[in-house]
C-alpha cells in the first residue's frame, strides 16, 4: 500500500502518468484538479481517509456486516460493510506481493526499462489494486460508475442536514483537538505527515468559528487516578480491535482506566475485549459476538442491576436477588448470558 502511494505521486507529475491513473482509478470526468500536479495530494488524501473508519467497523473488528460507519459518514450509499472490512480491503494488496518492487516500477514509470511494457501493466495493477480496496468504502453499495476524489474528509458529499460526520467535526475541534504522525516507518501510510496543534486549531476556528479548548481530555489524561477515584457507577470497556485502543494499558504504563492495575471505587471496574471493535459491546446481540464480547455485556449489564437495585434500596423496593456487582474476574465464556 505505502509504495502504491509512492506511485501515485510519482505518476502525477506528467500528464501521461495522471492520464493513467485517471484511468485506472476510474474517476469522473468532473473530478477537480484532474489534470494538475496537485492530484497526487488529492489522490493520497481521498486514499487515506477511509482507514480509519474501516478499522472502527471491522471486528476483526465486526465479524458482521454492518451499515453503521456509512450511514454516519454519509458514503457508500449508507450500505453495508462487509465482515471484516479491512481484511477484506488488504486483499487487492496481498495479490502484490510477488510483483517486482519499487525501483523497478519507478524504472517503468520514468520509462527507462528496457522491459517497459511488463513494468508498467505492474503500474496499472498497483493503481487498480487501490480503486478495488478504496471501492469497499466509497462504493460500498456498487452503485457509483466513477470515483470523485472531493471527499477526502473520509466522507460522502453532500453532507445531509444533522449529519453524524459534521457534528462529530464540530465536536472534535471544540473538545479534543488530538491528532497523530503518519507516514513514519511504524504505520502503510505515505507520505510522512506531523500533527500541527495550532494550525489544527487555527483551521478549526476558521471552518467553525470557535476556539479549541483541550482542557477536558486533558484533565482526564494528566489525572486520571483523581478522576477516576471521584466517579461511581462506570464501567470502562475498550476493544484491542478498535483504533481508539489506545487507551488500553500498554506495559507497564497504564494509559487508560484499567481496574487491575489501578485503584477504582467498588462501583466501578474496567474490561477489555481481546477481539472487542469500536463499542462491540454496545450493538445489539448477533450470533457472530465473542465470547469475550458477550463477556463484557454481562459485566455491564450485573452493573447496571446492581445500580438500579441500589437505587430502589434507598426507595424501600430492594431486589435481594442481586446483592452485589460483578468483577471482571468473574465472567468467564462459560458463564455469559447475553
């Protein structure tokens, strides 16, 4: 994938190169910057964005079709994901593997091999191989005939009177203006590319009108055993699937709330799903659910009894048949319900 976007840039900067990715990447005649140098910004950007909300949707992430990030994005007709979307958009990668590499393809691109014409339907099968990937997101419904390369924000266009993708960016710029590197020697994604914090927050004034304010997650990050200590009735559930895992404790160096490692009032208590996507444990019950899944539904919904118990307790309409909360040591598969 990283050396398909190499090409990309490459093949931008003659107009037979962007004719042949204009080609091959079947985008429409009306697509903007069509014939510019710029496209291979444009191109990488439209390619890069859809990652993310492929990994939140995939269990594996989701072991189960599911519509739930197109419909919030606006994209792909608002149709179903297949199980397992990032497996199943590698898979026009992992057909590459056995062609030649990058300075060969950089040889057929310059048009010096003396076998020009082998290196360059390599070209094409790179190009090709990242329309069928992207295609899993953008034309999830098989219903577009060309590709537009406007939305590289991740999302459809245009954006539908209170759209989840607006909202979300309106929410992100005022609460939690974070970003990452990408492009580095730890992750596919090309080229190399910094976070900037105030020109993230500079652009979020200018598309929104508003300040940033980082004070919140900070508070939670810098002081989470304080914060943590004064809370009652949580539990903190997160997927080793789901991008936003990074909050699970790495090491030694606990960098979310984890109840094992740290002190938690006795009503509130943390579980990890080994397999868990983005709030697995949230989506209706499928018969496709780990078991650790199931776990963690269990756990939460002992809690949420426990809590509506008590709460009766104190109006004189106690339930004794729930006598206490569970702890994550105590589900097991053997055990889940749900």
């Amino acid at each position: 994938y990283k050396d398909t976007l190499k090409l990309v840039y490459m093949l931008s900067e003659t107009e037979e190169g962007r004719d042949l990715l204009r080609t091959n990447l079947r985008w429409c005649n009306d697509s903007h910057q069509a014939n510019s140098t710029s496209l291979g910004d444009d191109i990488v950007d439209w390619a890069s964005a859809p990652w993310g909300y492929l990994a939140m949707g995939d269990a594996g992430n989701f072991p189960y079709p599911s519509n739930y990030i197109t419909a919030a994005m606006n994209v792909g007709g608002g149709a179903d994901l297949p199980a397992h979307p990032v497996r199943v958009a590698c898979e026009p990668f992992e057909r590459l593997e056995n062609l030649p590499g990058t300075d060969e393809r950089l040889a057929a691109v310059k048009g010096v091999s003396g076998q020009e014409s082998f290196y360059l339907s390599t070209v094409q099968a790179h190009i090709q191989a990242l329309a069928e990937s992207l295609n899993i997101y953008y034309n999830a419904s098989g219903e577009l005939a060309c590709n537009s390369f406007a939305g590289t924000d991740g999302g459809g266009e245009p954006l539908p009177e209170g759209s989840c993708r607006g909202d979300y960016g309106f929410q992100t710029c005022t609460e939690m203006p974070w970003g990452q590197d990408s492009g580095t020697d730890e992750d596919m994604f090309w080229p190399p590319r910094f976070f900037d914090p105030v020109q993230y927050k500079a652009e979020c004034t200018e598309r929104y009108g508003v300040r940033s304010d980082s004070w919140a997650g900070l508070q939670f990050l810098r002081n989470m055993a304080d914060a943590v200590a004064g809370m009652s009735n949580v539990v903190f559930s997160n997927g080793k699937f789901d991008p936003w895992g990074v909050s699970i404790p790495d090491g030694e160096v606990p960098q979310g709330v984890d109840c094992q490692v740290m002190p938690c009032p006795e009503s509130v208590t943390s579980f990890v799903m080994e397999t868990g996507a983005h709030h697995s444990d949230l989506m209706f019950t499928r018969e496709e659910d780990a078991d650790d899944v199931r776990a963690c539904r269990r756990l939460e919904a002992n809690h949420i009894k426990r809590w509506i118990a008590e709460k009766r307790e104190r109006h004189g309409r106690f339930d004794r048949s729930i006598t206490r909360p569970a702890q994550a040591e105590d589900v097991t598969p053997e055990t889940v319900l749900l």
